[in-house]
C-alpha cells in the first residue's frame, strides 16, 4: 500500500494518482528499482491522506499542504482501508504521510530504514520514501539522495523477492 499526502491539481482531472510531475519522479524511482509504472499501479494499492485537491500552496510553489481539520475529516478513509486491505507493507510517500505512520521525526532518521507499526489493520512493515515533489529540496542536501537509494533498495527486496533481484543483477552485469 502506498499512501501519499492528496491528490494535485492534476489528479483531479483525471482521477489517477500520482498522474502529475511528482508521480514522474516516483515511478522514475520505481524503474529504478525494476518496477516500471504500469506495474507498479497493477501491484500496489494507492491511497493518500486527504481525498480532496488542497488547493496551490499561498507562495505559488507545489500545493497546499492539508489542514490538520482536513486531514481529520479524511481519517476515516484510511482507516477503513487500512482495517480491509491489512497490508503487509506501507510506503509513505512524502512528510505528511510518513508523519502519520511514524510521528513527527526529520527524513533523515527514517527514510533508508525500514519501521514496523500497528494501525486499524494490524501491523506493517513501514518503508518512508520522501516526497517527489520538485517543491521538495530534501532530496538535493547533502546524504540524503543515499537515504533515498537505501529505501528504494529496501522496497527492491521486498516487492520482488530474491529471486528477481538476483536476476536483474545478472542482466545488468
């Protein structure tokens, strides 16, 4: 289950998630790992925290980040997908998610590690990835684009197994 923040001005033409320049970069990451986008969507069940377009952010720069009060009248949605999906695996996509999943901590402390938790559904193992929004600079500060290789390394292993990983080495090499 991947969970992002809300959908963008993008999504809410279309209906797809991630449709916009920060689902490019996400699924460019994907690729990265050997997942390509197409399978991506078939494999992995994506949700966000609010449900709604936030609207553009007041400087003019990516979107506004949902109230507290939004992300609360949303809640219940997560929750109930949480409670019927009981994933085994949760990507937080970006902070708002990764906060909800694992509190309030810097992206340097849990991006490029795996978490487990408990939530609505039973427990998960949480795999953070930061947000690939271009807004986002977190990604271009000094050791942080090696926390994101060490996540999308994690997420390799775990969504297609040893076998397929050693596999893609030997093609590659």
């Amino acid at each position: 289950m991947l969970v992002g923040q809300a959908p963008g001005q993008v999504e809410t033409g279309g209906g797809k998630p991630f449709a916009g320049r920060a689902g490019r970069t996400l699924f460019r990451w994907m690729e990265r790992i050997g997942l390509d986008e197409a399978r991506a969507r078939d494999w992995l069940y994506i949700s966000a925290i609010t449900r709604c377009y936030p609207g553009p952010h007041p400087s003019g720069r990516g979107d506004r980040v949902p109230s507290p009060a939004e992300r609360e009248r949303c809640n219940d949605w997560l929750e109930s997908e949480l409670r019927i999906l009981q994933p085994t695996l949760i990507i937080p996509v970006g902070r708002l998610a990764i906060d909800r999943f694992l509190g309030s901590l810097p992206l340097s402390e849990v991006v490029g590690k795996a978490h487990e938790v408990t939530h609505a559904g039973g427990r998960s193992e949480v795999i953070p990835l930061p947000h690939p929004s271009g807004a986002s600079s977190w990604i271009h500060q000094p050791g942080n684009s090696a926390l994101l290789e060490r996540a999308l390394e994690l997420l390799r292993d775990r969504l297609l197994g040893e076998a397929d990983v050693r596999s893609m080495h030997r093609r590659a090499g």
